[in-house]
C-alpha cells in the first residue's frame, strides 16, 4: 500500500492523492498521511494544499497531541479555501466540543 501512495504523491493528481489522504486517516495509518500530509502542504495544487493544512490538523486531533482549547483555536482559525475543506474542519470542531463536553449549540461556536 506505501508503494501505491508513494507513487499517486509522485504524480500529483489531485484527486487521487485527496482518497488516499482519507484512506490512511480512515484506517489510522498516521505515520504515512503525515509523510504526504507534508508533501502536498508545498504542492503547487492549491486544492491538494488545502485538504492537507485541514488533514494536518485532524493528525493532530487524532495524536491528541494538542490540547483540545489550543486544538480549537487553530481549527477556528484555519481558512479553508473549499467547501469542502469548510465543512471538515466544521465537523473536527465538533469534535473538539465533544471531547470537551461542551455539547451546546454549534451555531454559537462556529
């Protein structure tokens, strides 16, 4: 599997590259989304730019290696560029107000 993700990293098609991003958060393969996290954070595609600054921060939820108010305040303050990429950091702040119990009303958050 590293090998067919390493080669969609070299070809930089965008789409491709944006499944197998979610592939390896779906299936917790942490180490290699980061490798290509980083790789497409300096790609000259600004889709394939995007998702990977929104899929950065989702490695850092799923490490918990941030704490969740800090965590939070980078998520707020992240500007996706797609619609995309809006709703996903949407639903991580979810997330984020879930593990802090805070389970009112998202519109006030947002």
């Amino acid at each position: 599997m590293e090998e067919i993700i390493e080669e969609l990293v070299k070809d930089n098609q965008k789409q491709p590259i944006r499944h197998a991003m979610e592939y390896l958060s779906t299936t917790g393969n942490i180490e290699l989304l980061e490798r290509v996290v980083n790789s497409q954070l300096k790609s000259d595609n600004k889709e394939n730019r995007d998702w990977a600054s929104v899929y950065a921060l989702s490695i850092e939820y799923q490490n918990g290696s941030t704490d969740n108010n800090t965590l939070l305040m980078k998520a707020i303050n992240l500007r996706p560029k797609f619609l995309e990429t809006r709703i996903f950091i949407d639903i991580l702040k979810l997330n984020i107000f879930y593990r802090q119990n805070n389970f009112g009303s998202f519109s006030d958050k947002a």
